[in-house]
C-alpha cells in the first residue's frame, strides 16, 4: 500500500458518470477548449477541467497559488477518475509540489513561490500526466466521433438527391426536403443514444447532429412532381 495522500482531490463521481467529460468544444470552433489538472496550493486540492477561455490566465495562477497542468482531453472520465484516486506516481509528485512553499510581496501582489524540489516536481508533472491521460485515452474502448462521420457512416443519399437514408438499431430512418427541424431533433436524440450503448461518444452532442442532420435536409433536392 502506497503512502497516504495528504491532499483532496474532487469531483471522482462527476467524472465517473461522463464518457468524455473534458471534451468541449464551442460552436465555430475546429479544436476543443484545453483540458487541465489543477493543484491549489494552499487549500491542497485538486481537480480536473477543461479552459473556458484558453488564452487567459486567471489571477489564482498568475500569482501561483493554483497550477496547471495540460492532460488529455479524448479521455473517459471512468479512467481519469482511476488514474487520479489511484496512481501512485502522481500522487507522490503533487506531495512534493506542495511541500516547502512560502507567499512573498513582489511589490504589487503577494505570490506563491514552491520549493527548488517543488518545480522540479511540477516540471515532471507536465510529461507525465499529458502522457499517461494520452496514453489510457488511446488504450480506451470509448471512441470518439464527430458527427458527420457518424453521419454518413450510417447513411447515404439516393441517386437523385431527394433522400438521405440513415440506419439506426430499429430500421432505417428517411430525410427528405420536407422533414420537421422536430423529427430532425428525435433522430438525432435516437442516433446519440445508440452510440452511447456502443462505446462512441459523438463529439458535440445531440446539438451537433441535428446540425448536421439540418444541412443535409436543407440541401435534398425536392422530387419533381410526376
């Protein structure tokens, strides 16, 4: 049995009950936002999240008081949670990044400053868990789509491009020029769902697979009346 941990790390059931709770990409974007693990120096705590805004510093780390470190995040929240409650290595370099640290003034703002062994720590830290959340996320079974690609996996339009056919656990399912932005809603709540039951996680959500599903119906010709 390792060393007891003298930290506290929250959120392992939030985590536990999320297939990809890192992943968070907003709208018009290409990437999703950076995933970090975070250690509060002071309060000893430490947490996962992804950035709201990934070009900002909050003040709590441009003083030093909380750190982060990059992590993967395409990794499931069942592994991360294992990987955060149960991994020796990582737990023994947080100890180490929270022992020996002191506050000074640095004439404006009182920093957080760590100990010569405690960035030496940290430094570690940054390869390690980037490495070890990249690797249990490229060993995982869960597998991550984006939404066309699930799309147009499953379906296909017909010859005159008057229908697009998609196939679901329960029969095929036809979009035509005329079919509801509602019936468009329930199939793309029907087609998530069934890829939740098969290990994939469409990225984007529900949200992403109606828009798809919205542009491939507002581009169906509509058949010529006979």
């Amino acid at each position: 049995m390792g060393k007891e941990r003298t930290f506290e790390i929250t959120g392992l059931d939030e985590l536990r009950q999320q297939k990809l709770p890192l992943w968070h990409r907003y709208p018009g974007q290409v990437y999703p936002q950076p995933a970090f693990l975070f250690i509060d120096v002071v309060k000893r705590r430490v947490w996962v999240d992804w950035a709201a805004e990934a070009n900002a510093t909050p003040i709590e780390e441009w003083r030093g008081y909380v750190k982060s470190i990059p992590i993967c995040e395409y990794i499931t929240g069942e592994d991360l949670a294992d990987y955060l409650e149960k991994d020796e290595e990582l737990h023994a370099l947080i100890e180490r990044v929270l022992t020996g640290w002191e506050e000074e003034w640095d004439g404006n703002n009182y920093v957080l400053t760590l100990s010569d062994d405690g960035y030496a720590a940290l430094e570690d830290l940054y390869v390690m868990a980037e490495r070890d959340t990249q690797e249990l996320a490229d060993c995982s079974p869960v597998q991550a789509y984006e939404a066309d690609d699930v799309i147009w996996t499953e379906g296909r339009k017909n010859s005159d491009e008057t229908e697009f056919t998609i196939t679901l656990g329960t029969g095929p399912v036809t979009i035509t020029a005329r079919t509801t932005d509602e019936e468009l809603e329930e199939l793309a709540k029907k087609l998530v769902e069934e890829c939740d039951l098969n290990n994939v996680v469409v990225l984007g959500g529900e949200d992403a697979v109606e828009e798809e599903l919205r542009s491939i119906r507002d581009n169906l010709d509509v058949p010529e009346a006979c």
